[in-house]
C-alpha cells in the first residue's frame, strides 16, 4: 500500500503564484506534510503568506522571484528544481483583466500555456499540472435551468477572467490530446477567508475585516453565491495534485451557497458590534449563484467543505487574533 508520506516524499511541487490567498493556504497545507515547496511569484514580499503560513515561512520554502509570461524562466524553475507536480494559481483577477485585458490574457491564457510547455518540456517527471480555473466561466444564472450549475454546463463568460479561464480550460485539454499532460482545473466562486483581500469575490471576506476593525462596509453586489472557505481549495488542489487521473478533467468547487444578504446577518450575529455597519448593493452578478460539484466528489472525495457560519467565524476570529498581535493589514480597506 502507498502511503501518504510517501507520496509527499516523492513530489517536489511548484506553486505559481503563491503570494496570493490560495497560494498561501497551499503552502500551508504542504509544509504541514512535510514538504519544502518551491514558490514561483513576482511579488516581493509575501505579507499574506507569512500571516497563513507563519512568520518563519520564508525559511521552509524556496522562493522563485519570476514573471509567469516569460516561458524560459518557468522551464527553468522546474527543471532546476526537479519539479514532480504544478499547482498553478498566478493570475490577475476580474478588475485588473477588465481594466487592461491585453496584460490580463498574457497573464492568465499566456502564462497557463507557459505552465504546461513547462510541463511538457520535462520530458514526463512533472507528473500533471493543478490549477485554478473559476466559475466565471459561466454566466449569469438566467441563461441555466433552475438548480445548481453542472460541471458540463454550457460556458458562456461574462468578462474577459470568464474568457481566459475557459482558454485554459481549452488549453489542458489540448496539452493532454497531444501531448498526454494530466491536468485538473478547478472552479469555484466566491473565495472567503483569511488572505482574501482582492478581487470582486473578496467584499464579503472584505467586510469580516472591516466588523472586527470597527469600519463600517459596502459589499458592492448582491443576490446570491456560492461561497467557499478557502482552505477547502487548497484541499482540493493537493488532493488533485497527488491524484493519478488521468486526462484533462475540471470540476466545479461548491461550498455553500447563500444570498449576500444572510451573510452580512452572519457577520453580524457572530460580530454584534458590527451589527449596522455592513450593508450591501442588491445587485447581483453575472455568475451562478449555485455549483453542482458531484463529479469532484466521485472523482476526488468524498470532501466535507466548511460550513458558511463556521466559515465566517474562523475568519473573524482569525482577524482578531491578528489584530490583538498588531498584524492585521487593512491596507485594501484604506
């Protein structure tokens, strides 16, 4: 029987991106295993990292300082340091990609298809790539049947994030028919929790910051979502990573699904002196407001996701502790 430490023993993973919200949570989880991941970002300083991972973080992983568009420095990373698996999350989000879409695609459809020429160019000891697509490949729920949105539902994008997932979406397939890379992709929508601080999808976790700093908050959109609790992703990411599928498979990621509404009711029963301060845009966006995730729970689980109300309380909690140790960054609620 092959067990689990000796699967982290034999993997060297690289993580692109790994200065943001789920990169920081995968560098979590890996270090917990016993593995000494390799980070590719072009950040410099990994604040969200070291508030997720540890203040001594930077001393158990080797960090790549590099730019995802340039594909020489990425087969470089993985050939110099033996990469067995990719996890790739570098990416911009909806409103970087809205306000320049031609820097967004480098970014996100460009560096995707560097990750897996990468790949491909490890003549087979990278063993499959991870990464993180979204639900943004689907459109608003108007354009769906009633219910949750199936795996194999029709991708109709609303923004140029929606267009360039689905491009990478496009592109593991085609990686894996010509070249028998395997690849899993993995949707979810609206992130929460400790480190997420940027994107449309942030404002909830956006707003538990603000309650436990006593600011008042506008989450800008509203109707209904589906959450999911961070670290449920990271879960996921390394469950794909030490997986043996074969084939280019994605999979959406469903957590809880939930009006905008009750969650601003929730941060308030579990913070009441944030009752009055956090409010809402009753307007929704043009994602679903519910995922299907049966084919990730035959394929890859079973997987328990965190429940919204815990959710939430672990990420005030989380913010109140970083507060009461002088840590807490508010520098995107200034």
């Amino acid at each position: 029987m092959i067990r689990r430490c000796d699967i982290v023993r034999s993997m060297t993973t690289l993580i692109t991106g790994a200065f943001g919200c789920i990169g920081s949570w995968v560098v979590r989880r890996l270090l917990a295993d016993g593995e000494r991941p390799v980070v590719f970002d072009l950040g410099d300083d990994p604040w969200r990292m070291r508030a997720i991972a540890g203040d001594d973080v930077e001393q158990r992983i080797t960090i790549v300082r590099g730019d995802i568009t340039d594909k020489d420095a990425v087969i470089r990373v993985v050939n110099e340091h033996a990469i067995t698996t990719i996890i790739h999350l570098a990416a911009w989000q909806i409103p970087l990609c809205r306000q320049d879409p031609s820097r967004g695609a480098a970014i996100n459809v460009v560096g995707t298809a560097n990750v897996f020429e990468a790949a491909r160019a490890s003549e087979g000891r990278v063993r499959r790539v991870v990464y993180a697509s979204s639900a943004a490949v689907f459109g608003a729920p108007a354009l769906y049947p009633p219910g949750p949105i199936r795996d194999d539902a029709p991708r109709l994008p609303a923004t140029h994030y929606g267009v360039y997932k689905v491009a990478n979406e496009e592109t593991a397939r085609i990686h894996w028919e010509e070249h028998r890379i395997p690849s899993m992709g993995f949707r979810p929508l609206s992130v929460y929790g400790p480190g997420r601080d940027f994107g449309l999808t942030a404002d909830p976790t956006l707003a538990m910051k603000a309650a436990v700093l006593g600011r008042s908050y506008q989450i800008r959109w509203g109707g209904a979502t589906d959450l999911i609790y961070t670290d449920d992703v990271a879960r996921a990411l390394i469950t794909a990573a030490r997986s043996s599928l074969d084939r280019a498979r994605a999979y959406n990621l469903h957590g809880s699904s939930a009006a905008i509404a009750d969650v601003v009711t929730l941060i308030e029963t579990a913070w009441p002196d944030a009752k009055g301060r956090i409010s809402h845009v009753e307007q929704a966006i043009p994602f679903p407001a519910a995922l299907d995730d049966t084919r990730y729970q035959k394929d890859l689980g079973p997987a328990v996701t965190t429940a919204l109300v815990d959710g939430v309380r672990r990420t005030l909690d989380e913010f109140a502790r970083q507060r009461a140790e002088g840590r807490l960054d508010a520098r995107e609620l200034a």
